[in-house]
C-alpha cells in the first residue's frame, strides 16, 4: 500500500476509526481457537455506512485487499487476513435502526452482537430465534455472512431464512440499499441472498431487516434414551407429528458425549436412571394453553423407540438438560485432542451414514472415539473424534486430513453437505473442487467476479478466481 | 431462424417433442384473461433435462430467443413470447423424481401442476403449504420461477422458502445440478436463490426439491367483524400470540367484497348478523391436542377490535367462509371494469397507506369503489377497484397508468413493493426503473449479462439489458 492510499484510507476512516497499533490490531488477527493466525498493519473501525463506502471505494481503485470481521468467532478462517490485508472491522456499527411491534421486525447494524439482538428482541415482547454458542460476541453481520445456524434451524430456519432486507456497501463503495421490511416482495431479482452466506467476498453488509417471532409462551424440554440413531429418527417423525410442527430442538449425543461432560463439566449429571447408548434432548415451543409437556409425556409413553425419558418440571430442570448439550463441544477439548466435521445427510440417512463413516475412520485410526452429536433434527452432525484414551495427540492429528477426506468422500456419497453451518472460508476452499461440479464452480467464480472484479474482497476465501 | 437451427432445435426436443401446428401452438401465445398475447412458430417440449439442455446450447449458439413456459397462468406476461421466440414449454417434464418421508422432502420435475405437488405430499401424510387459485393449472416450475405466494404465506413464507435443491439448465446448455434436500448447506454461494423468482430470465428450472411439513391434523377457523384495517393489524398481534404463532392465513375484506360475493356468486352469504365496514377471516393450523376453537373464542371474546365474529364448527362451515374469500376477484370481475394493485407494505402502515391511497384514486377516478383486500397478516393488499356504480368502464380504464402511478408512488413512499407476489414480467418492467436505485437496476443487469450473456432467456422480461 503506498503512504497515500494509507492516508486515504485513515481519513475515510474518521479520526476514531483506523488503528496502526499492533496491540489493538493482534486480537482481529487470530481467532479464539488459535487454528488460525493472520497480519495486518491497518486496521480500519468505521461507524457508519458512508465511511465504508468511502473506504471500499478507496480500495477498489487502489486494488487494496480488505478483510471483513464482526466477532471474530467464525471457525473456518474466513475473518482472517492471511496476507496483510486491512482488516474492516465492523464492531462499531453497533446501533438498531429501528423496530415495528406490530410487522415484527427488527433493524440493525452489522456490529451488533448476536445476544444483544435477541435481547432488543425480547424487551419488545418478541423473539429473535437465531442461536449459537458463540452469541455473546459473534456479531449479526458476521451470522449473516456465514448464514449461520444453531440450535433452532428445525423450526426457524438458517439465518438466511431470518432476514428481510438488507443493506450492502459493493466493492466499489457503492451502496445497495436493500433493507426493505417486507414478507413478500416480487420485484426482480432477490439481490440480498447473494450476500448472505457470502463471507464477505462478493459485498460488505453493514445492516439487516430481520424477522421476530411471537415469544413462546411456553416450552417443553425432554432427554429421551434411544437404542440407536435410527430410533432417534423414528421418533423425530412421531414428535413432528404429536405437536404438529412446534419442534424447535432435537439434538442427539453418544453415550460416550454425557459420559465425556459429567467427567469434565462440574455439576453436569445424567438424570436417567442408566446408561443409554444415545441421548436425544427434544423441545417443543408454543402458546400458553397448548399442553405441550402432557404432549411430550404421552408420546414418550407410547414410542417403541423410546427406553427412558425425563421432561423436564422447572426451568432449572431444563436448563440442566441443556448444559449437557451445550457443553459437550468444551468437554470433548478437555478431553484432549479431536478431529471435527461439521457435515449434513439428508436426515433418513444419518443412521447409515453413522455407521459406515465411523469404520471408516476406525479403519484410519483403531481406538479413536467417535463423538457424534448435534442438530439431528435438520441433518447437521458434528461428527467428531476424540484420540484413543492414552493415544499420542500429535500422531493422532496428524491423520486429519485422510480422515477427513474419507468422511467427506462419504458424505458427497450420500448427497450431503461438508460444511452445514461454519461456512467454507480458507479451511475447505480446495475441498469445493472435489465435491461440486465444474458448472456450479464456474457460476460461483462468474459471480465474483462480476460482483468484485478486482477481488478485493476477502480475497482468497470460499473461492479462488 | 435458419432452417437448420429449426431442424436442430426439433431433433433436439425428441420426435413428440415440438409442434409447428398454429392450433396447438394457439393457447400458448395468450394467458387466460386475453391481456397478453404473443406470436410463435414453434412449440417446445421435451420430457428430459438432456433435452431442454442440448435446447437450450443450440439457442445459445445460434442467439436464438427462448421463453420458458409452465401452466401459463402468471398474471405480468413473463410467458408469453410477445417477439417470435421459441416456447420452451416444461409441462410435460410431470414426473415426481422421488420422496423422503422421514425428511419430509419431495423432489418433482418442473412440470408437475401445483394441485398435484400437494397431492403427493398428501398421499404421503405429509403437506406441502403453497396454495393459490391458479393450482390446478400452474406448475411448481412457473411457481418458483415467480417466487409464487398465495394464502399460507404467514406461516410457511413464499415459494423460495419452500425450496431446498433446484435443477437448472443454464443458457448454454450446461446442467446445474443443485437438487440437494439439506435444510443446512454451507458450502459456497447458494445459487439456488439466483434462478427461483427471476421469471426464467437466468436460467431454467427443469427440477426441484421441496420441503414438505407434518400435515395439520386441525384448523381452526373464523370470520370476525372489525371496525377498520387499523383494528384489523392489532387483532392480528393479539392472534398471533394467543395461537403462538400458528396463524396461517389473515386475510382482511371490505364490506363492498362481501356484498359483491353475495351478491354475483350463487350460494354465498354473509354469516354474521349485520354489515361490517371491514371483515377478518382468520385461520390456525396445528396438532390434534391444541384446543385451537377454544382458544380463538377466548381471543375473539376478549378482544377490543372485534365487534362480531363466527367461529367454524364444520368443515362445510369452513369451506363456506373461504369461499367468501377466494371468490371475490371472481365477483369484482362480474361487477364490471376494475383497476388493480399488487402491493406490500409494511404491515403497521397498512391502516395510513390504505387511508392515503384510496384518497388518491378517488381524486384521480371520484366515484371508483375500493374493494382493497388481501392478505394483510403478511402486507400484501391486493388494492382494486370498481368502475363507478353506471360508469363508463372505457373511460375508466382509460386512467389505469395515472390511477397506477399514483398508487405505486404512495407504495414508494411506504417502503412497500409495487409487485408482492405476481411479478415483474413485461408488467411492471419500467416501472423498476422509477423505483430501485441505479446500483440495484445495476447490479441486476449485471447478473443477466452474466448468466445469459447473449440474451436468448426470456428477453425484455423483468430487465431490460
């Protein structure tokens, strides 16, 4: 970058807005699993939409490459400036625009973060249901970018399915103002789905219209043992049926996943009487005066693929079974090393899946424990593998990735997805290429480029033009 | 065209696949109320995706002009050929590819007629919400290349929500295989988004798979009486809440739409005891055990906005209260001449616009009677009307442009969207340019330029480039 494009950039910025200091600049160059590592010697902290125009505009004639970030939580390196890109760091576009009670929806500004959107949500009587461990700072643009998912896909939706409109500066500072609140609009093309799930590379957005639900009400929780993944599939279509589409969670854990949390998760418990080889955790949400839980105790009652269950009585109750699911990520890293896919199968499936994906990767490495948990409900596994007890973590990870060619090679086999909700970033760029066809690559390169001709943004990730 | 591309063109499309016959080709050159006609000496029709495929790479060799055709119902004349072109009709590509009951996914071709589409899911035990007057003739392929909307909208959202893989043959001939049935793929840019509501303008949607939904084992049904739109948004708020979220049809009606259905379709009558300046009808949908009656007459009985209601205790009562409903543009038709809208506002807005917008006309056409009515839980308002009791209907609809521009300039300034559900088409096409920015209109272009860079895909359609 010459000094002039350096002070262009600083003064678009405002006087606030850029940073030189490589002690502010270090925590946007790393993310918080140290997976990945980057450099930077700008970075740029902007509060409104005009300074991004004005900044991306800078670039574009300049041909300065700029890296995105909100909170910085993303998990495939996508928010990571690998080769000294200035980062935009959009954290301080953090205001809500505006709210409608009545239209339930919600404007904000990219930087806000996650949690503090459910909440503005909330204090308006209303619901925000996008959910996910990182929600105390990932921020909702970054959500969008990834079109993240969560714990509530079975009912909600992605976070694309949440969004009504948006606002989005393009790469040559141009900005497209799509931030429309409306159910249905038929005017030509649907411009903001290009950018959601984009990752930053063909657009930057800097505020969203968002859906709001009304507030359940109530909710239903229950832990239900199964004998096998195929009964969990079994009862997912029983429990859809007897409360008539209100499932909002259905999430299964190995044996081995409580087993893993009790040991390294203080006051975690099992509340079952005996050990089951898996764990379903179900909720269902809805008004009042559905008799949602005396739903839940009768069709426990009468599944055949049902060995044990409690529904819980209290909140407290709940919430313990949550912190089960909930912790199981953490508990597996204390456990010690582990090899991660985040992959979705068409849900009927997944059982065989299961079973042929882990011999495969047994095949690779004897004694690694499988620890397949997660969003059963929507077909997304984390299909996880913890080193044999004992076993050598480094030659353990050595082997990632030969396991993790061979899941995924699994996956395409049974028309499934190697990245359902972390997105593709740099971690599994090359791995499009074996997975998709050579048409759909070329329309995605096609986009880029007619969306960011001089690849200023983001360059690198999700795909290389 | 050349006699040789004619001669291309028809072995492409198999033996029984193409006419010349101006008595077959007739009924695809005009839509079913005669306000588009076309001209074309060549009729279309393969059964395969290989054969709309080496189609469409003959047409895109030889600048070739195609217009892809399903059912023929749109209301904008996006598929009628008003310049010559080739029809490309898909109606007899008709074959369900394949169901998952478990995963609650249906995968058709794109001829499949609506009616049929839900029909399959039925027959499954499973229901698939896309619901329009149009069904028994519209196919799934022309309801997503339109983005269809229809009465189910509140709960289940548009067309493109409903969608989860899409088989398309791009301009060249190339087949984009995208025909996943995940709910959660993050694995690049969605492209599927690009081809549904782009009118066939980026390419053709030859397949689809479609989310399917447990099938509502019970509805609830009502038909209230309100003082104004205004009490209309805030029953709505208050029935949301009540049922949690389970409303799956708010449908708003005049008192003039009541007395023309009475009045021209045999059979119909008003259930509630006196006239009300507007009316209600209210629908939810969900599992055996909801006591969805008895919670509607709780929210009806202790609402402040509803001065009458009925709540349906037969399905022959139900059908009785749609009927008031779905026959109204039957009824406004055999009123005589009528000027209508196809707008979305912002539901809050909706009392002020109506209120403003009716005002308008009024100045424009003193006399002409509002019969505005719609789906208001969702925005859309399809906002008509009737030539002056004894008027002129010439002289009437000699002001349709003025009487439109006045409308659609007041939707602008609502931040509403001049076509909710039917489209741009041939339509509203310059209107666009009065509406959305240049970066939009660019940005548009910018991706017709891309995907179909020689222009044969529905040409003049939605965007002119």
């Amino acid at each position: 970058m010459t000094p002039e494009t350096l002070a262009r950039l600083k003064a678009a910025a405002g006087s606030n807005g850029f940073s030189e200091d490589p002690t502010e600049i270090a925590p946007h160059l790393e993310e918080w699993r140290s997976k990945y590592k980057g450099r930077s010697a700008l970075l740029l902290k902007p509060v409104t939409t005009a300074q991004v125009s004005a900044i991306l505009a800078i670039c574009n004639e300049t041909s300065t490459a700029i890296v995105p970030q909100g909170g910085n939580t993303g998990l495939v390196g996508a928010q990571i400036p690998f080769d000294g890109e200035v980062v935009l760091s959009l954290a301080r576009m953090n205001k809500t625009r505006s709210i409608d009670k009545a239209a339930h929806t919600l404007t904000v500004e990219a930087g806000v973060v996650l949690a503090k959107v459910q909440k503005a949500a909330d204090d308006a009587g209303l619901y925000f249901p996008l959910s996910l461990a990182a929600e105390g700072s990932a921020t909702i643009g970054g959500n969008l970018s990834t079109n993240a998912g969560g714990v509530a896909v079975l009912r909600y939706g992605m976070a694309r399915d949440l969004v009504l409109g948006l606002e989005v500066v393009l790469a040559d500072g141009r900005v497209l103002d799509l931030l429309r609140t409306l159910r249905k609009d038929n005017t030509g093309y649907d411009l903001k789905q290009l950018f959601i799930g984009a990752e930053g590379t063909l657009g930057v957005i800097t505020a969203a219209s968002l859906k709001l639900f009304p507030k359940p009400a109530q909710l239903a929780t229950a832990l239900v043992a199964v004998a096998s993944p195929d009964a969990a599939v079994k009862l997912l279509a029983e429990m859809q049926e007897h409360a008539g589409g209100l499932i909002s969670a259905f999430e299964i854990m190995p044996h081995i996943g409580i087993e893993l949390v009790t040991a390294h998760i203080p006051g975690a418990r099992d509340p079952l009487s005996r050990p089951s080889p898996w764990y379903v955790l179900v909720e269902a949400a809805g008004a009042a005066q559905f008799p949602l839980t005396s739903i839940f105790e009768a069709a426990l009652a009468q599944s055949a693929h049902v060995t044990d269950a409690v529904v819980a009585s209290s909140g407290t109750q709940r919430e313990a079974l949550w912190a089960l699911r909930e912790s199981m990520s953490e508990a597996q890293k204390r456990e010690g090393a582990s090899i991660k896919h985040d992959v979705s199968i068409p849900v009927s499936t997944i059982p065989v899946f299961l079973e042929k994906a882990t011999a495969a990767v047994l095949k690779i490495l004897p004694g690694a424990r499988a620890v397949s948990f997660g969003h059963i409900g929507d077909g997304n596994i984390h299909f996880n593998f913890s080193v044999p007890r004992g076993g050598d973590p480094d030659a353990f990870l050595s082997r990632w990735e030969e396991v993790q060619r061979a899941v995924h090679d699994l996956v395409h086999e049974f028309h499934g997805s190697i990245s359902a909700e972390h997105g593709i970033g740099v971690q599994k760029r090359d791995q499009l290429a074996l997975y998709k066809s050579a048409a759909e690559l070329d329309v995605m390169r096609a986009l880029k480029r007619t969306l960011d001709p001089r690849n200023i943004l983001n360059p690198g990730k999700v795909i290389a033009v």
